[in-house]
C-alpha cells in the first residue's frame, strides 16, 4: 500500500529534500563504478640513439682541450642520417638512429665559457661544446677545473628551445673529449605535458609528427 507522506515544518520538507538529494547521488555514482573502464589506446614507444662516427669523433677528439679558462666552441652537422628500425606493431615500437658523418666548425656571434651564440644554415643540426670546468656566470676568468657544472651533458632550457625552434630533428653536446649528448625535441614539453609544436621555421613534415615516421631528408643521402 502506497504512503502517502505529509510534511507541515519546512523543517521536514528541507531534510526530505537532503535525502532524496544524496540517494540519488548514491545511484548515480553506483552506476558510473558498475561501467566497465575501457582500454586506454596503446601509444607509440620511441627510442632514440645518437652515433657520432669516426671521422668527427677524432677531429672533435683532437680539437678537444682541458683548459679550465676557454669558451664553448660551436659546429654545424653537414652530413647525417637517420635509421628506423620497427620493433613491433602492437604496440607501436620504434628505434630511430641519428648518425653524424661530417661537422664543419660554425661562424659564431659571440662565445663565453657557459654559453655560444651562433646559427647553423636550415637544414644542418647543430653541435657545441660544454666546458670541463666550473664558472660564475659567463666570466671566463672566475672558472676552475672541475666542480659543479664540469662536463655537463645536459642541454639547457635554452638549448631545447633553440632546437624547437628551428625544427631540427636533433642537436648534440660534446661535454668530454669522446663524449657526446644527442638530445631531440621530444624532450621539450609544455606545462600541459604535450610536446610544444616546432616555431615557423620548421619543416613541415616534422613540426607535429613523431619524428621516427617521416624524417626530414638528411643534408646528404646515404643508402
């Protein structure tokens, strides 16, 4: 038999009202947790490798010095290649390698011991150094052997954006006589977590498209 309810308080009207408000929420939220979640898509795995090759690495090797007191030295990348390798389909898998075949030293606007200011031709990744020693600020006569930031192979923020910028497909530090860093502009991200598209002078063909896919065309071809 159906009840039939009377409320005479608004006292009782308000805490019906409450109720019924949260038995609803009850339901609602029962019903969402009984939908199954749904598998999130599979995304792509890239690995990235860097190899500078032999001729570079004896001429960056004999150019290479240890004195604390010099500035950063800058080259431009005249002949590469880049290699895919696929892993797996599902998921997407692929190793890409970045080989560097020749370097050419670059005309340098200005140059300290923390940083270079130069500009490679579209078209061809840029090298430079870092320094084996330690600095305050950009004064080549407060640096010392070793110390904090002696042969550091991490890009700086500027780093990355000048490589962003210019939509190369790579850049690379030399931070010791035969070591070298290859960072790529993956490694760039926004506050949002998402990759920051290439600035207007990029390829077109690499400003928002994983790199491993459609690889802009090296300076020189190789087979």
């Amino acid at each position: 038999m159906a009840r039939k309810l009377t409320y005479t308080k608004a006292t009782h009207l308000v805490g019906g009202m409450a109720r019924t408000a949260a038995m609803i929420a009850a339901l609602v939220a029962l019903s969402v947790s009984a939908v199954p979640a749904l598998p999130l898509p599979a995304r792509a795995q890239t690995v990235h490798y860097g190899v500078v090759m032999d001729v570079p690495r004896l001429q960056l090797d004999s150019l290479w010095n240890d004195n604390p007191r010099q500035v950063e030295r800058a080259y431009c990348i005249v002949d590469y290649s880049i290699g895919v390798r696929h892993v797996s389909r599902t998921p997407v898998q692929d190793d890409s390698v970045f080989r560097v075949f020749a370097v050419v030293p670059a005309n340098t606007r200005s140059a300290g011991p923390s940083s270079v200011d130069f500009d490679c031709a579209p078209g061809r990744p840029e090298l430079h150094t870092h320094t084996p020693s330690t600095c305050t600020g950009d004064d080549v006569k407060t640096c010392f052997a070793g110390g904090l930031n002696a042969y550091s192979c991490q890009p700086s923020r500027e780093d990355l954006e000048k490589l962003v910028r210019r939509g190369d497909p790579f850049a690379v530090i030399q931070c010791d006589r035969r070591a070298f860093r290859f960072y790529y502009p993956s490694e760039y991200l926004g506050s949002s977590g998402r990759q920051v598209a290439a600035g207007k002078n990029a390829s077109p063909t690499t400003s928002n498209v994983p790199l491993v896919f459609q690889p802009p065309k090296p300076a020189k071809e190789r087979p």
